[in-house]
C-alpha cells in the first residue's frame, strides 16, 4: 500500500513526506528541532489529526533524545517545554492533545532515577507506538467500515483522510482501501477541497498510487452529482467528536452532509477513539481554527482576489449529530443517539 511514510525517525530526526509539495515533488524534511516540527505542523507539512499527533509526540521525543547529554532532569524539562510548544500549533484537531498527554503520561511514569538516556529512548518508544497503533486502529476500523458499503458503490469523500493523514492507511480512505481489498468495487469522488486543495493534490495522489479508481470534482459539482444518481453515500474522517456526535472536519464537510440528507445519502464519519473528545459536550466547545487569507486569495502563488477585499478563513466546520448517519471506530460502529453510543464505545475499552 502507498510505498510511502507520512512520518518516521530516522538517524535521530524527525522525518516528514512534505504533502505542500505533493503531488508536483516527493520530498522528505527532516526536523532536528522542536521548533521545526511546530513550524512543519503549522505550515502542513504533515497535516490531519492523526499525524499531526503522531508530529506532536516524535516532537516531544525528539526534544528528549537532544538534551540527554545532560542528564535526567534535562530530558524532562525538554520533554515538558517542547509538549507546551507543540500545543500551540493548530487548535482544532483533538489527536494533537491527545498524543501530547500519552507522551506526558509515558514521562511521569518513569520512576525517577531512570537514567536520561533511557528516559529519551522510553519516549521514543512511545511516540513510535502511538503511531504503530494509529495504523493498526486505521486497518480495524477499514474492516468494519468496508462492511457498511455496497458490493458496487461510488464514495463521495472531502479532504484528505487517508495514510498522508495518520500513522498510515487512513480512516475514510482506510474504509475504502478495505472495501477495495475484500473485492468491492468503489469508485471514488474526491472532492477538491478549497482552499488548500487537499482532495485534489493528496487524495487523488494517494488512491492513484494504490489504482483505486478516483476522480476529482469541484467541491460544488457534489450536488449535482447527487441529484443525478451517481454517488451513493459520503466517508469522511473528523478532526474532534463531540460527545453528542457533533463532528469537526474540514471546513466544507457540513455541506456534504447536508447534500446527503437532501438526496437520502448515508454520511458516515470515519475516525479513532483518539479522535473523540467526550469533555466537550457539543460542538460548541469545538475550537475553531482560522488560517490566514493568503491561502485563500492566493493559488501557486498566484494573486486572485483584490487586494483590499476583507477573507474569512475557517479551517474546519462542526456537523451537527443529527445529519450523522453513524461514526465508525476501531472500537465499533456507533449510531444515533451519539451521547450513548459513544460513551459505550469508551467504556469498552481492553
Ligand atoms: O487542515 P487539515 O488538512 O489538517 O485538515 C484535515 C482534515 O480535516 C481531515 O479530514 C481530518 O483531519 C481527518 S484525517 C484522518
């Protein structure tokens, strides 16, 4: 699959395919700071939640692999800083905090005279398996979703929520990919996904390199493709879950999911229980990022907009539980009501 890494160690670095460059250039960067894996995760380098979690925790290791020439409390006081750096990059997706907090557990648990290089190595080791693990939930949950898709069916999809978007393998996509895999026959619709163009440069790369069969559309061509019979149903991955099931996704994904209600489509959400915030209650409490409005008045660097006209960029949007048709998990499948399915799902935990 993919013959790609999103995200590795290598040779004590922090190694990122750089997906601003794809699909024109497969470039690799190599991050020897904490500060430049802040930096790769604010300018997308590496973007979706689960990577960037994944980003987040080889960050905070690789802040302690630096300062172990100085001993334990070094490793420590690195470990700490680079985790409050990192949680400043992007606000939205809940995998980065959530990764951050592993890492902090993985340090306080240490017993205290652990030698510094052990330390570091122990945190290593638990970013590296924060990531191994994201691809072994990315390949359940792709076995449970694949179930929910007809034999032969068109997939409508938003963003980019495959292997360049997780420790691999991917959560919407993952569906697909297992579809795919047990024999079904799946035509995707990758919607180009204004402004950074994530389905048409990422999604369309990735399913290519596996010969899944993928177009790319105009984000408002998905309407008309729906009037006309030619999508079945919409697979998305999320960035936060509210308990109530309100998803955060990329900016644009409330429209697919009021285009499915509209044509009688299933919108199914695709996302690890890493993804789930239960403390937020709805979607309200979900922060929102915004981003500058070069990326919206700008495309290759091209200027398209006026320069004195005012831009909103919003990252993300939150759809409301109710257009949800059910959220798949490594765990399960949950289903309306949310505030039940998903706390269930949480307590089932080995
Ligand atoms: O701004 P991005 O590209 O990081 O946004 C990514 C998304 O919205 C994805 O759909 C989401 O993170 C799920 S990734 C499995």
């Amino acid at each position: 699959m993919g013959g790609f890494d999103t995200i590795d160690w290598r040779n004590g670095k922090v190694v990122m395919l750089d997906q601003r460059r794809l699909p024109v250039a497969e470039t690799y960067m190599e991050c020897e700071s904490v500060a430049e894996v802040a930096d790769a995760i604010r300018t997308m380098v590496i973007r979706g939640a689960p990577a960037i979690g994944c980003a987040a925790a080889l960050g905070v290791a690789l802040a302690a692999h630096g300062a172990r020439a100085a001993g334990r409390d070094a490793v420590r006081r690195a470990a700490v800083d680079a985790a409050r750096e990192l949680a400043e990059t992007r606000p939205t997706a809940v995998n980065l905090f959530w990764a951050l907090e592993r890492m902090k557990t993985a340090l306080e648990s240490a017993a205290p005279q652990t030698a510094a290089a052990d330390l570091a190595a122990r945190l290593l080791e638990e970013a590296l398996r924060i990531r191994d693990e994201d691809i072994a939930a990315n390949r359940r949950m792709g076995q449970l979703g694949a179930g929910l898709l007809p034999a032969t069916c068109a997939v409508l999809t938003h963003c980019n929520a495959g292997a360049l978007a997780t420790g691999g393998y991917g959560t919407a996509l993952g569906v697909i990919r297992a579809a795919v895999e047990q024999g079904k026959t799946v035509t995707v619709f990758a919607d180009e996904t204004r402004p950074l163009l994530q389905g048409a440069r990422l999604t369309a790369w990735e399913l290519g390199r596996d010969g899944i069969d993928v177009t790319v559309i105009p984000d408002g061509a998905a309407a008309t493709l729906m009037r006309q019979g030619r999508i079945d149903l919409a697979v998305v991955g999320a960035d936060r879950i509210a308990r109530n099931g309100d998803v955060a996704n990329k900016i644009g994904t409330y429209s697919v999911a009021v285009l499915c209600a509209s044509h009688g489509l299933p919108f199914y959400v695709a996302a690890p229980t890493s993804t789930l915030d239960l403390a937020a209650a709805s979607g309200e409490q979900i922060p929102i990022e915004e981003r500058g409005r070069d990326e919206v008045t700008t495309v290759g660097g091209a200027l398209l907009v006026p320069p004195e006209a005012r831009v909103l960029n919003p990252a993300f949007d939150v759809t409301p539980a109710r257009l949800v048709t059910a959220i798949i998990t490594e765990r399960g499948v949950a289903r309306p009501p949310y505030g039940e399915s998903l706390a269930a799902l949480c307590r089932n935990v080995p």
